[in-house]
C-alpha cells in the first residue's frame, strides 16, 4: 500500500503481496481483467483491496484453464463461474479423449516399429468419429451384397449394422486392431472373397428361404462337427460319414457334396475368421470364437470323400 493515506497499491505492490510478475498484472490489466481504479500523478496504475480480491478470482480461473475472455465475462456478471466450469468440463473431456487415444497411436507405434508413413495413418484412421467408421463398414457390406436380392437379409443387416466405435479409452489393442481391420476391408481378395461367400449365400436360398436360415447351418455346423471333435472321430474316418448326413440331410450325390465344399471355403478361411476377431477386438467385447476347427473338421471331412 503507498504510503498517502489512500489505501491504493501500486502495480509492484500488488504483483508482490499475491506472488505473481508485474507483467503478467500489466498484461491482463491491458486486457481489461483488472483494470486499475485509479492512476497516480506520475501515470501509474493504482489498485485498492477490490482489486486484489478480484486477481485472486483471476488467477484461480486462469489456473483452471480459462481463457480471458471467459475470465472477463465472470468478472462482468454475464456468466457465472458454475456455467463456464461445466463448458470446461466438457471441452476437457474431448482433449482427455483425444490425448488417450494419442496414447494409444503411439503405444501402438512403439510395439509395431511403425514407420512414419505408418504412424500418420495410423493416427487418421484412430480419428474417425463413429459415423465415419460406420460409414466405412456400410459401404462394404452394401458392395458385398449388391444385386443379390436373395442373400439372407438377416446376415445382409448384421454386416450392415455392425457398430464399430472405439471406446473413450481405446487401448493399444484396440487401435491395432481397427487399423487391421481397415486394412483387411481394403484389400481385394479379402474383397473378393467376402464377395463370393455373399454370392453362394444368395444361389443357395430361394425367395421363399426362411430369413435367418444361413445362421442355422452355421449353428448346426459348429454343434455337430464340435460334438464329433469331442469324440474323437477324425474326419477320414467311416463315422465322419454319419456326421456329414446328419448335416447335409440329403445333400449326398457328389456334386452337391462338392458345392457345399467349395461354399465352406470360400466363407470359413482364416481371413474371413480374423475379420470376426478384430470386430471383436474393436467392439471391446470379449474374445468371439471363429471356430476355426470346427468349420476345418468339415472341410477335412468332405475332403476326404470326393466321390460320395
């Protein structure tokens, strides 16, 4: 306070008594945060016990992160502290999203040894918002199953609908996996194949075919091939021939044995069962099963009998 009986504080006094520089008080003087209540005969700036309540108000805003012009208007009445702490909380939500998700790119760099070509797409393809991942994954499944009016509408939607968002907290994995996945849809023989299996989806079924029919097989499939698995029968052996009946029903002259082959193939290699897997991973489900030995018992066991 100087000493002239008026209670002011110079800029000086005022930046030593609450511990901060003369340049900063000056700067967010010149702002119109703390403008000073008076001015000293020489030009100075002068401040009153006012004014150090409201530098306190000031700095602790600024601490929290707000800007000055929120600061001025708390200061000014048009807005109170409680509404720009809730906007804040949401702008730091976004970065903290953001900043775990740069976590996850860079971890994901670091375990890869990506290049830095690699790390850029990486890092775009982390970005997507959810509509843009959705996008990616509709027009996929719209170009699978385009003119094929009678593929399985239950299959055609699932693939469709498939949600594909990474969570707020997207782990390395997570990110890996997406970019996998991305990668994979890309590709023109993955491409291709998918396109084929959507294809004998369509020639095996009539108008009529009960929607959701090609799930059941695949049930049916997983259920009988996995119960002769657990007994021991190999698929050369004379009791795989019981099992494949029991699937197949009539299906016995080699021809349809053959077609039914090919289709299995076609829909249960080990590309096809990474795509499952790395929905999963994305999804952040629990780890899905492809039953990749099942559908190779199968396989195997058909292989085996090319003349029946």
């Amino acid at each position: 306070m100087i000493d002239d009986g008026t209670g002011l504080f110079t800029i000086g006094q005022l930046a030593r008594s609450a511990g901060l520089s003369v340049r900063t008080i000056r700067y967010w003087s010149d702002e119109g945060a703390l403008p000073p209540v008076a001015r000293s005969s020489g030009g100075y700036r002068l401040y009153d016990a006012g004014s150090v309540a409201r530098l306190e108000l000031i700095r602790t805003l600024r601490e929290l992160g707000l800007g000055l012009d929120d600061v001025r208007e708390v200061l000014a009445g048009e807005t109170t502290v409680a509404e720009v702490a809730a906007t804040h909380v949401t702008a730091l939500d976004a970065q903290i999203r953001a900043l775990k998700v740069t976590r996850a790119v860079l971890s994901t760099v670091a375990r890869r040894g990506s290049t830095a070509e690699e790390m850029t797409l990486m890092n775009k393809l982390a970005r997507l918002s959810t509509a843009e991942r959705r996008r990616i994954l509709e027009e996929f499944a719209d170009e699978m199953f385009r003119g094929l009016d009678t593929a399985d509408p239950v299959i055609r939607e699932r693939m469709r609908n498939t949600a594909v968002d990474l969570p707020d907290e997207p782990t390395p994995e997570q990110v890996d996996a997406w970019v996998e996945l991305v990668e994979l849809l890309q590709d023109p023989e993955f491409r291709a194949q998918m396109r084929a299996a959507a294809e004998f989806n369509a020639a095996d079924r009539g108008h009529d075919t009960p929607a959701g029919a090609s799930l059941w097989f695949v049930r049916r499939l997983v259920q009988l091939a996995a119960d002769a698995r657990e007994r021991g029968i190999a698929p050369e052996a004379p009791e795989a021939e019981e099992v494949l009946r029991e699937l197949l029903g009539d299906a016995d002259r080699a021809t349809e044995r053959a077609a039914v082959l090919e289709r299995l193939e076609a829909t249960s290699n080990d590309r096809v069962a990474r795509y499952r897997e790395l929905l999963a991973v994305v999804k952040g489900g629990g780890p899905v099963p492809a039953h990749r030995e099942e559908f190779g018992w199968v396989v195997a066991a058909l292989r085996a009998r090319p003349g029946r």
